[in-house]
C-alpha cells in the first residue's frame, strides 16, 4: 500500500469536488466584487491541489 498514491488520488479527488463546487457558485453567482473573489480563490486553490494530486499519483512508481 502506497500512501503517496493514496495520498495524490484523495487531492485530485478533492480537486475535481471543489472545481465542481467552483462551477456551481459561478452559475449562481450576482456578480459582486466578493462573488468574483471567492470564486477565484477557491477556483486557484482546486486547480492546485488537482494537478498536485495528478503530479503525485503519476511520479509514484508502484514497488512490489
């Protein structure tokens, strides 16, 4: 059992969860200068934590 690939595969997970939560607020945002913040914020914190969860599973080598 590999912690780093468990560990990449809960990121990309919480990634794509929160890239979808991201998506949500932007159809129901009004468009105040606090909607655009908090959907760029969180939308820039999904991406990191989806290509780091990627980085990880992907660099891991699978050892017997």
């Amino acid at each position: 059992m590999n912690l780093k690939r468990i560990f990449g595969g809960l990121l990309t997970m919480l990634g794509i969860a929160g890239l979808i939560y991201v998506a949500v607020l932007f159809v129901n945002t009004s468009g105040t200068t606090r909607d655009i913040k908090a959907i760029a914020i969180y939308g820039i914190l999904c991406v990191i934590f989806f290509i780091a969860g990627i980085s990880l599973v992907r660099t891991t080598k699978d050892e017997a």
